[in-house]
C-alpha cells in the first residue's frame, strides 16, 4: 500500500490499538487499580469486563467501623477498643462508628476519639456496650447514639487529676446493678454532659452518679427516671450540678463545697422520697422547677439557697425543712402543705421599679384555730376562732425592711369572748412588745422597717 507507515502491521502487542497522529500505532491493554478487577483486558477474547473489589455492604461512613464481625458487613474491627487503638495510632482526631450489636468490654476513652452510632440506635436499642468506660486524659470524647449499661461496676468513670471532659448526645445510660457515673477527677475542668439522653435506674441500692472529686454533672432536655423506686440519692461533694429543662425520678444530695442549680426541671419522685438535700456551701439556685416527694418533705435546705419561681408540691409537715437560710421568690405550693421550717427564710426584694398589676392579686393566706407563730412568706394570717386566748408571734429574722402583714379575727370574737394578742417576740410593735386586737372582726396590717415593727 502505497505511503503506509511502515509500523501498520508491526503490532505485535494484543489489546487495543492508539495512534499518535503522526505515523506510529502501538498495541495497549487495560491495567487494573486498586479495588478493580479486569476480565479479558486485552479484548481480545471478547469485550473487556471492568468490576470493583469493594463490598456493596461497605458503608465508608468513618474510617473506622466496628462491627461483631467483618465479614460482609464493610467494618474493619471487631471490638470497639482495638478501633480505638488504631485510631489512636494514626495521631490524628477520629470518629468510630459502630454497628448494631451488643459488646461487651471494658474501654479506655481517648480525648479526640468519637464513637458514634445514628441516633436511634440506643433506644431500640441496636447498639449497646456493657461495660466500664474509663477517661482520665485531659480533653474531650464525645458519645452518641449509643446505649451505655452497667455490667457490676460503674458504666463510667471520670478520675484522675487532668480536665477530662466526657459528652453523651442521645445516648441512654441504664443502670441495672450499679451506679451509672462515679467523677473523682480533682479538676475542676473534668465532667460529663448529657444533652438529650435518657437513664434509667432498674433497681434499689443504686444511684444515677457519685461525685466526690472537683469535676461537674450537667444534663439539658434529658429524662433521668428511676422505675427501680431506687431509695439512693446520687450525691455530690465538691463539683457542680447543672441540670437545666429536664425530667427526673432521682433523689439528690451535696454536701462539701459542691453547688448545684436547677433551671425549669420537672422533679417528680416514684414514691415518698425527698426530692433534694442541699448542703453544698457552693452556689445553690433552684429556679422555674417543680418539685414534688408525695408525703415526705420535698427539700432539706441545710446550705445557704436560692429559690424562685418554683412549685412544692407535699403533703409532709415540713414542705421545706433545714438548717440553713433560704431566699424565696415567686414559689406555689399545691400539695396540702405549704410550711417552711428552715432556720431563716428572706423574702427576695426589689428596692426600685414600679409595681402594674393589671388584674386581681391573690395573696396567701393562713388560716389557724390556735396560737401561731408568722412566717415571713405569710402575708394573710386569719384566726378563725377565739374559743381560748390567741397569741400571735411575729417572726424575729429574715426581716426584710417594708413587709408587711395582715392579722384578722375571723371569729369575730375578739371583743365579745377572747382578745387576740400580737407579740413582737423580742422587737417592739408600735413602741410596745405586743398589740392587742380586742374589737369583734378587728384587724391590724403590720410592717417592719427589719428590726422592729409598726401598724399602718
């Protein structure tokens, strides 16, 4: 053929063939990659098949996955702690993905290191450790979608001297015979958060945490029940609580330096149970939250405590008791007990603004057939009758300057059959140590400038 390169039938290489567009053809064949196999790469048995190596089941979602087993199911471990160590091998941050399945084995957490399933896994729940959890490195290891049981011993454990700082998210934490979290890490930089989760206590004897070193419990929007009726209070001795929009079945306690507040809670025991017993010297505020014990006293304040729009709900002599002061503001009581038996209860005030009251004011009222000691959360104090003497004592602390209080003979008797008296209990009334009500229905409003007081 006249002006062929002289190479046209000098292709001794099977496969296809290229062209350089100038004179040379050359033979090729096809190479196989990593995770690609080759059928008849040359062709010339027929057409080329080109396939992956690569499981359907693999779901690339983390670098590592965990699952009981590899095969088949795209995972690359089998326990959750030898995917930690290779995670920890690479120097680098890492999230752990687990399969469904239930493992049981003891795990040292590393800051850095994630372990995650999809949310819902731990309410079903498909993936479950039983086991302890351990961290004592400072840093941070987040938990989710997980569910986290106690197997004899506690499910974890944040200890040592370093800030290590442990986040559950959507996890649940169940506690079957044992309690669920011991801290006794001394920084204060060390704890646990659970946002979103739930625990449950299945037993009697055991608590939800044990605090005993510096570091803190927090939860927000979490459910921590106690369908166990587990009479242990989880405890606290030198940390902090923070518990801010959740429901809980579980008894408190502080004592040491710890603080502890509670931010629109709902506290609601499974049996006759005190709610809380405050007796950290930290910080202690309980606000927009709920607390109810059925017969048994709702809280002991036994530490210095503020309280604010709150509901008690008991049926208990003593709503309130303790040995401590307790500053109270805006609180119902809607069992059928509203005492307080704190050593000191001071009325929060305001000292500037205007008070508009665009409608009816309910104010409380105290009823008492006997003689009765005030209380400075009373406002309203009626004697309903005169069948004896009356004596009425005014209370002798937590004076606040401008309170004022009603007294009335509801009886109507006090002129006719028995006086009323009203003791200053050690301040003057009006310059004198008492004040007489001895007209029938009489009555008296009464303030204090905080030491002694005077009639309006």
């Amino acid at each position: 053929m006249v002006g062929t390169p002289s190479n046209d039938l000098n292709i001794s290489q099977a496969g296809y063939v290229v062209f350089d567009g100038v004179s040379t053809f050359t033979g090729r064949t096809f190479q196989a990659g990593t995770g690609i196999t080759l059928t008849n790469a040359s062709g010339v048995a027929g057409n080329t098949t080109i396939a992956s190596t690569a499981s359907l089941t693999d779901l690339h979602v983390a670098r590592f996955i965990v699952a009981s087993s590899t095969a088949g199911t795209g995972a690359n471990f089998t326990t959750i702690a030898s995917a930690i160590a290779a995670a920890q091998g690479t120097g680098i941050n890492s999230t752990i993905f687990i399969q469904p399945g239930t493992y049981t084995e003891n795990i040292t957490l590393v800051p850095g290191i994630n372990l995650v399933a999809f949310d819902c896994d731990s309410e079903t729940p498909n993936v479950t450790i039983i086991g302890k959890l351990t961290l004592t490195a400072a840093g941070t290891v987040s938990i989710s979608g997980i569910r986290l049981q106690t197997n004899s011993d506690f499910a974890i454990v944040i200890s040592g001297t370093l800030a290590s700082q442990l986040q559950l998210r959507n996890c649940w934490l169940n506690c079957t015979n044992n309690t669920g979290i011991s801290i006794t890490s001394s920084s204060a930089g060390a704890g646990i958060e659970l946002d979103k989760c739930r625990s449950e206590l299945t037993t009697t004897g055991i608590a939800l945490f044990a605090i005993s070193g510096g570091g803190s419990f927090g939860a927000s929007f979490s459910i921590l029940t106690n369908n166990g009726a587990s009479l242990t209070a989880s405890t606290n001795s030198a940390g902090a609580i923070t518990i801010r929009h959740c429901s809980l079945g579980i008894p408190i306690t502080t004592s040491g330096t710890a603080a502890l507040e509670s931010d629109f809670n709902l506290f609601i025991m499974p049996t006759n149970l005190k709610v809380l017993t405050i007796g950290g010297s930290g910080t202690n505020i309980l606000l927009n939250s709920t607390f109810s014990s059925g017969s048994a006293t709702a809280i002991s304040i036994n530490a210095a405590t503020l309280m604010a729009n709150c509901v008690v709900s008991s049926s208990n002599a003593s709503a309130i008791d303790g040995s401590s002061t307790l500053s109270l503001s805006g609180c119902q009581f809607n069992g059928s007990s509203s005492t307080i038996t704190t050593t000191t209860v001071t009325p929060l005030n305001s000292t500037t603004g205007t008070l508009n009251i665009k409608g009816g004011l309910i104010e409380k009222r105290t009823s008492t057939a006997i003689s009765y000691t005030v209380l400075v959360t009373d406002v309203i104090i009626g004697v309903t009758t005169n069948a004896a003497a009356r004596t009425i004592t005014m209370p002798n602390a937590g004076l606040v300057a401008g309170q004022r209080w009603t007294i009335k003979d509801e009886a109507g008797t006090a002129g006719s059959v028995n006086n009323i008296t009203i003791s200053g209990n050690g301040a003057n009334i009006d310059g004198s140590a008492s004040y007489l009500i001895s007209n029938n229905y009489g009555c008296v409003d009464i303030y204090t400038d905080g030491t002694n007081f005077f009639t309006a």
